[in-house]
C-alpha cells in the first residue's frame, strides 16, 4: 500500500483488525441481516458441488474463505450465496458445468451449501432442491452447445427421466426447467420423472404374456 493509504490507517477508529477465525466464521457471519456471499469456482456438477481448488484434478489454490463465507449466508436471515463461473474453458471446448467433477477434484463448497449457482446463461437456484431439479436447473445454464449431452449424460445417471409405461426415454426438452411435475406434467409434453400405476396381477400377467 501508499503511505497515504497507512497514513489513513493509522489510528483510524473506523477500521478493525480482526483475526480470520473471528472474521470467517460463519456464526458470526450469519449476523449479518440479508448477507450476500460471491465465490468464484471452477467446476459444478450435476449435484452442485462446486471445485473451486482443482483444475482437471490438479491441485491450483486454496479454499480461501469460500465455505465459511458460503455457509454464513445461508445461516444469515434473508442471505443469499452465489457461486460464479464461465460456462466454458477459456477456448470453450470443456464444460465447466459436468456431470462429475474430474477425477482428484477437491469440494470447496457441498451441494448443500450451494444456494445458487451463475453463468453468463442466467442464474440456477439450488437451495433445497432435488437431485432432478438440480440437474435441470444446472443444465439450462450451461453453455448451448453443451446442453444436449448433458442431458443424455443426465440420464443414464438417472438424474433426468421420463417413465412412458416402464420405457425410459430421452426428451431434449428435459433441459428446460418446468414448475410442473408428475403425471400430469408428462402427458403435457413437459420432462417429468413418474411411475405407472400397476394393477394388481398385471406384471405377473405381463410376464407371462
């Protein structure tokens, strides 16, 4: 720093120095009314964990503050925590939004910690979702050219599925998130995860057909 920068230090009632485990503890975070939290990341999978030390599983930076912090805002009243990423690499040939982390990636921040996760595509809202809408929701913003294998990666992971009489099938709409879910929700074209009813006898009856 200047000296005119310590010159306005020195002595000054208004600035506290504080150590970190006072100043990153999420306790004392969450005092904080309506606290917002903005970390950076390099990697978020369909569970929302965020690998924000790792590149392609190699070891590249610290935690820094990013859990504590995280954390905090969800404890905080009316808090909110965003992790932040480009969609792609820098040469947009890699998805940063994937499946699984690479291999030797380290969790920064746990899927249930994640509130919400941004892109240049828009904003995915984790907090208290279900592994589906999870995966949906990260999806729709992952880069376009990406979206469509994503969504068939989505699938046989089991994460994205629509059930048509006991038939899996692919719908590249399942990438678009929807409010609707269930039955009803199928039959009107939407991506929806539902389970046929069975009469009683009928699957002995059909094994037997």
């Amino acid at each position: 720093g200047t000296n005119r920068l310590y010159g306005w230090l020195d002595e000054n009632v208004g600035v506290e120095f504080l150590p970190v485990d006072f100043v990153n503890d999420p306790r004392v975070i969450a005092q904080e009314r309506e606290f917002v939290s903005i970390n950076a990341t390099t990697e978020v999978d369909f569970l929302g964990q965020a690998a924000s030390e790792t590149i392609a599983g190699k070891y590249y930076s610290g935690s820094g503050g990013q859990a504590d912090f995280a954390k905090g805002a969800m404890l905080a009243h009316g808090g909110q925590g965003f992790i932040v990423l480009r969609s792609t690499t820098s040469d947009g040939t890699v998805s940063r939004i994937v499946p699984r982390l690479a291999r030797g990636s380290v969790v920064t921040t746990l899927k249930n910690t994640v509130d919400k996760v941004v892109t240049e595509w828009g904003v995915a809202d984790l907090r208290g979702r279900s592994l589906t809408e999870r995966a949906r929701a990260l999806i729709s913003i992952a880069h376009p050219d990406f979206r469509e294998q994503l969504t068939k990666e989505a699938v046989h992971m089991g994460y994205l599925r629509e059930r048509v009489w006991g038939y899996l099938r692919w719908r590249p709409e399942l990438t678009a998130a929807s409010g609707r879910r269930g039955p009803r929700a199928a039959r009107a074209g939407r991506g929806a995860g539902c389970r046929p009813r069975w009469r009683r006898g009928s699957r002995a009856r059909a094994r037997a057909a």
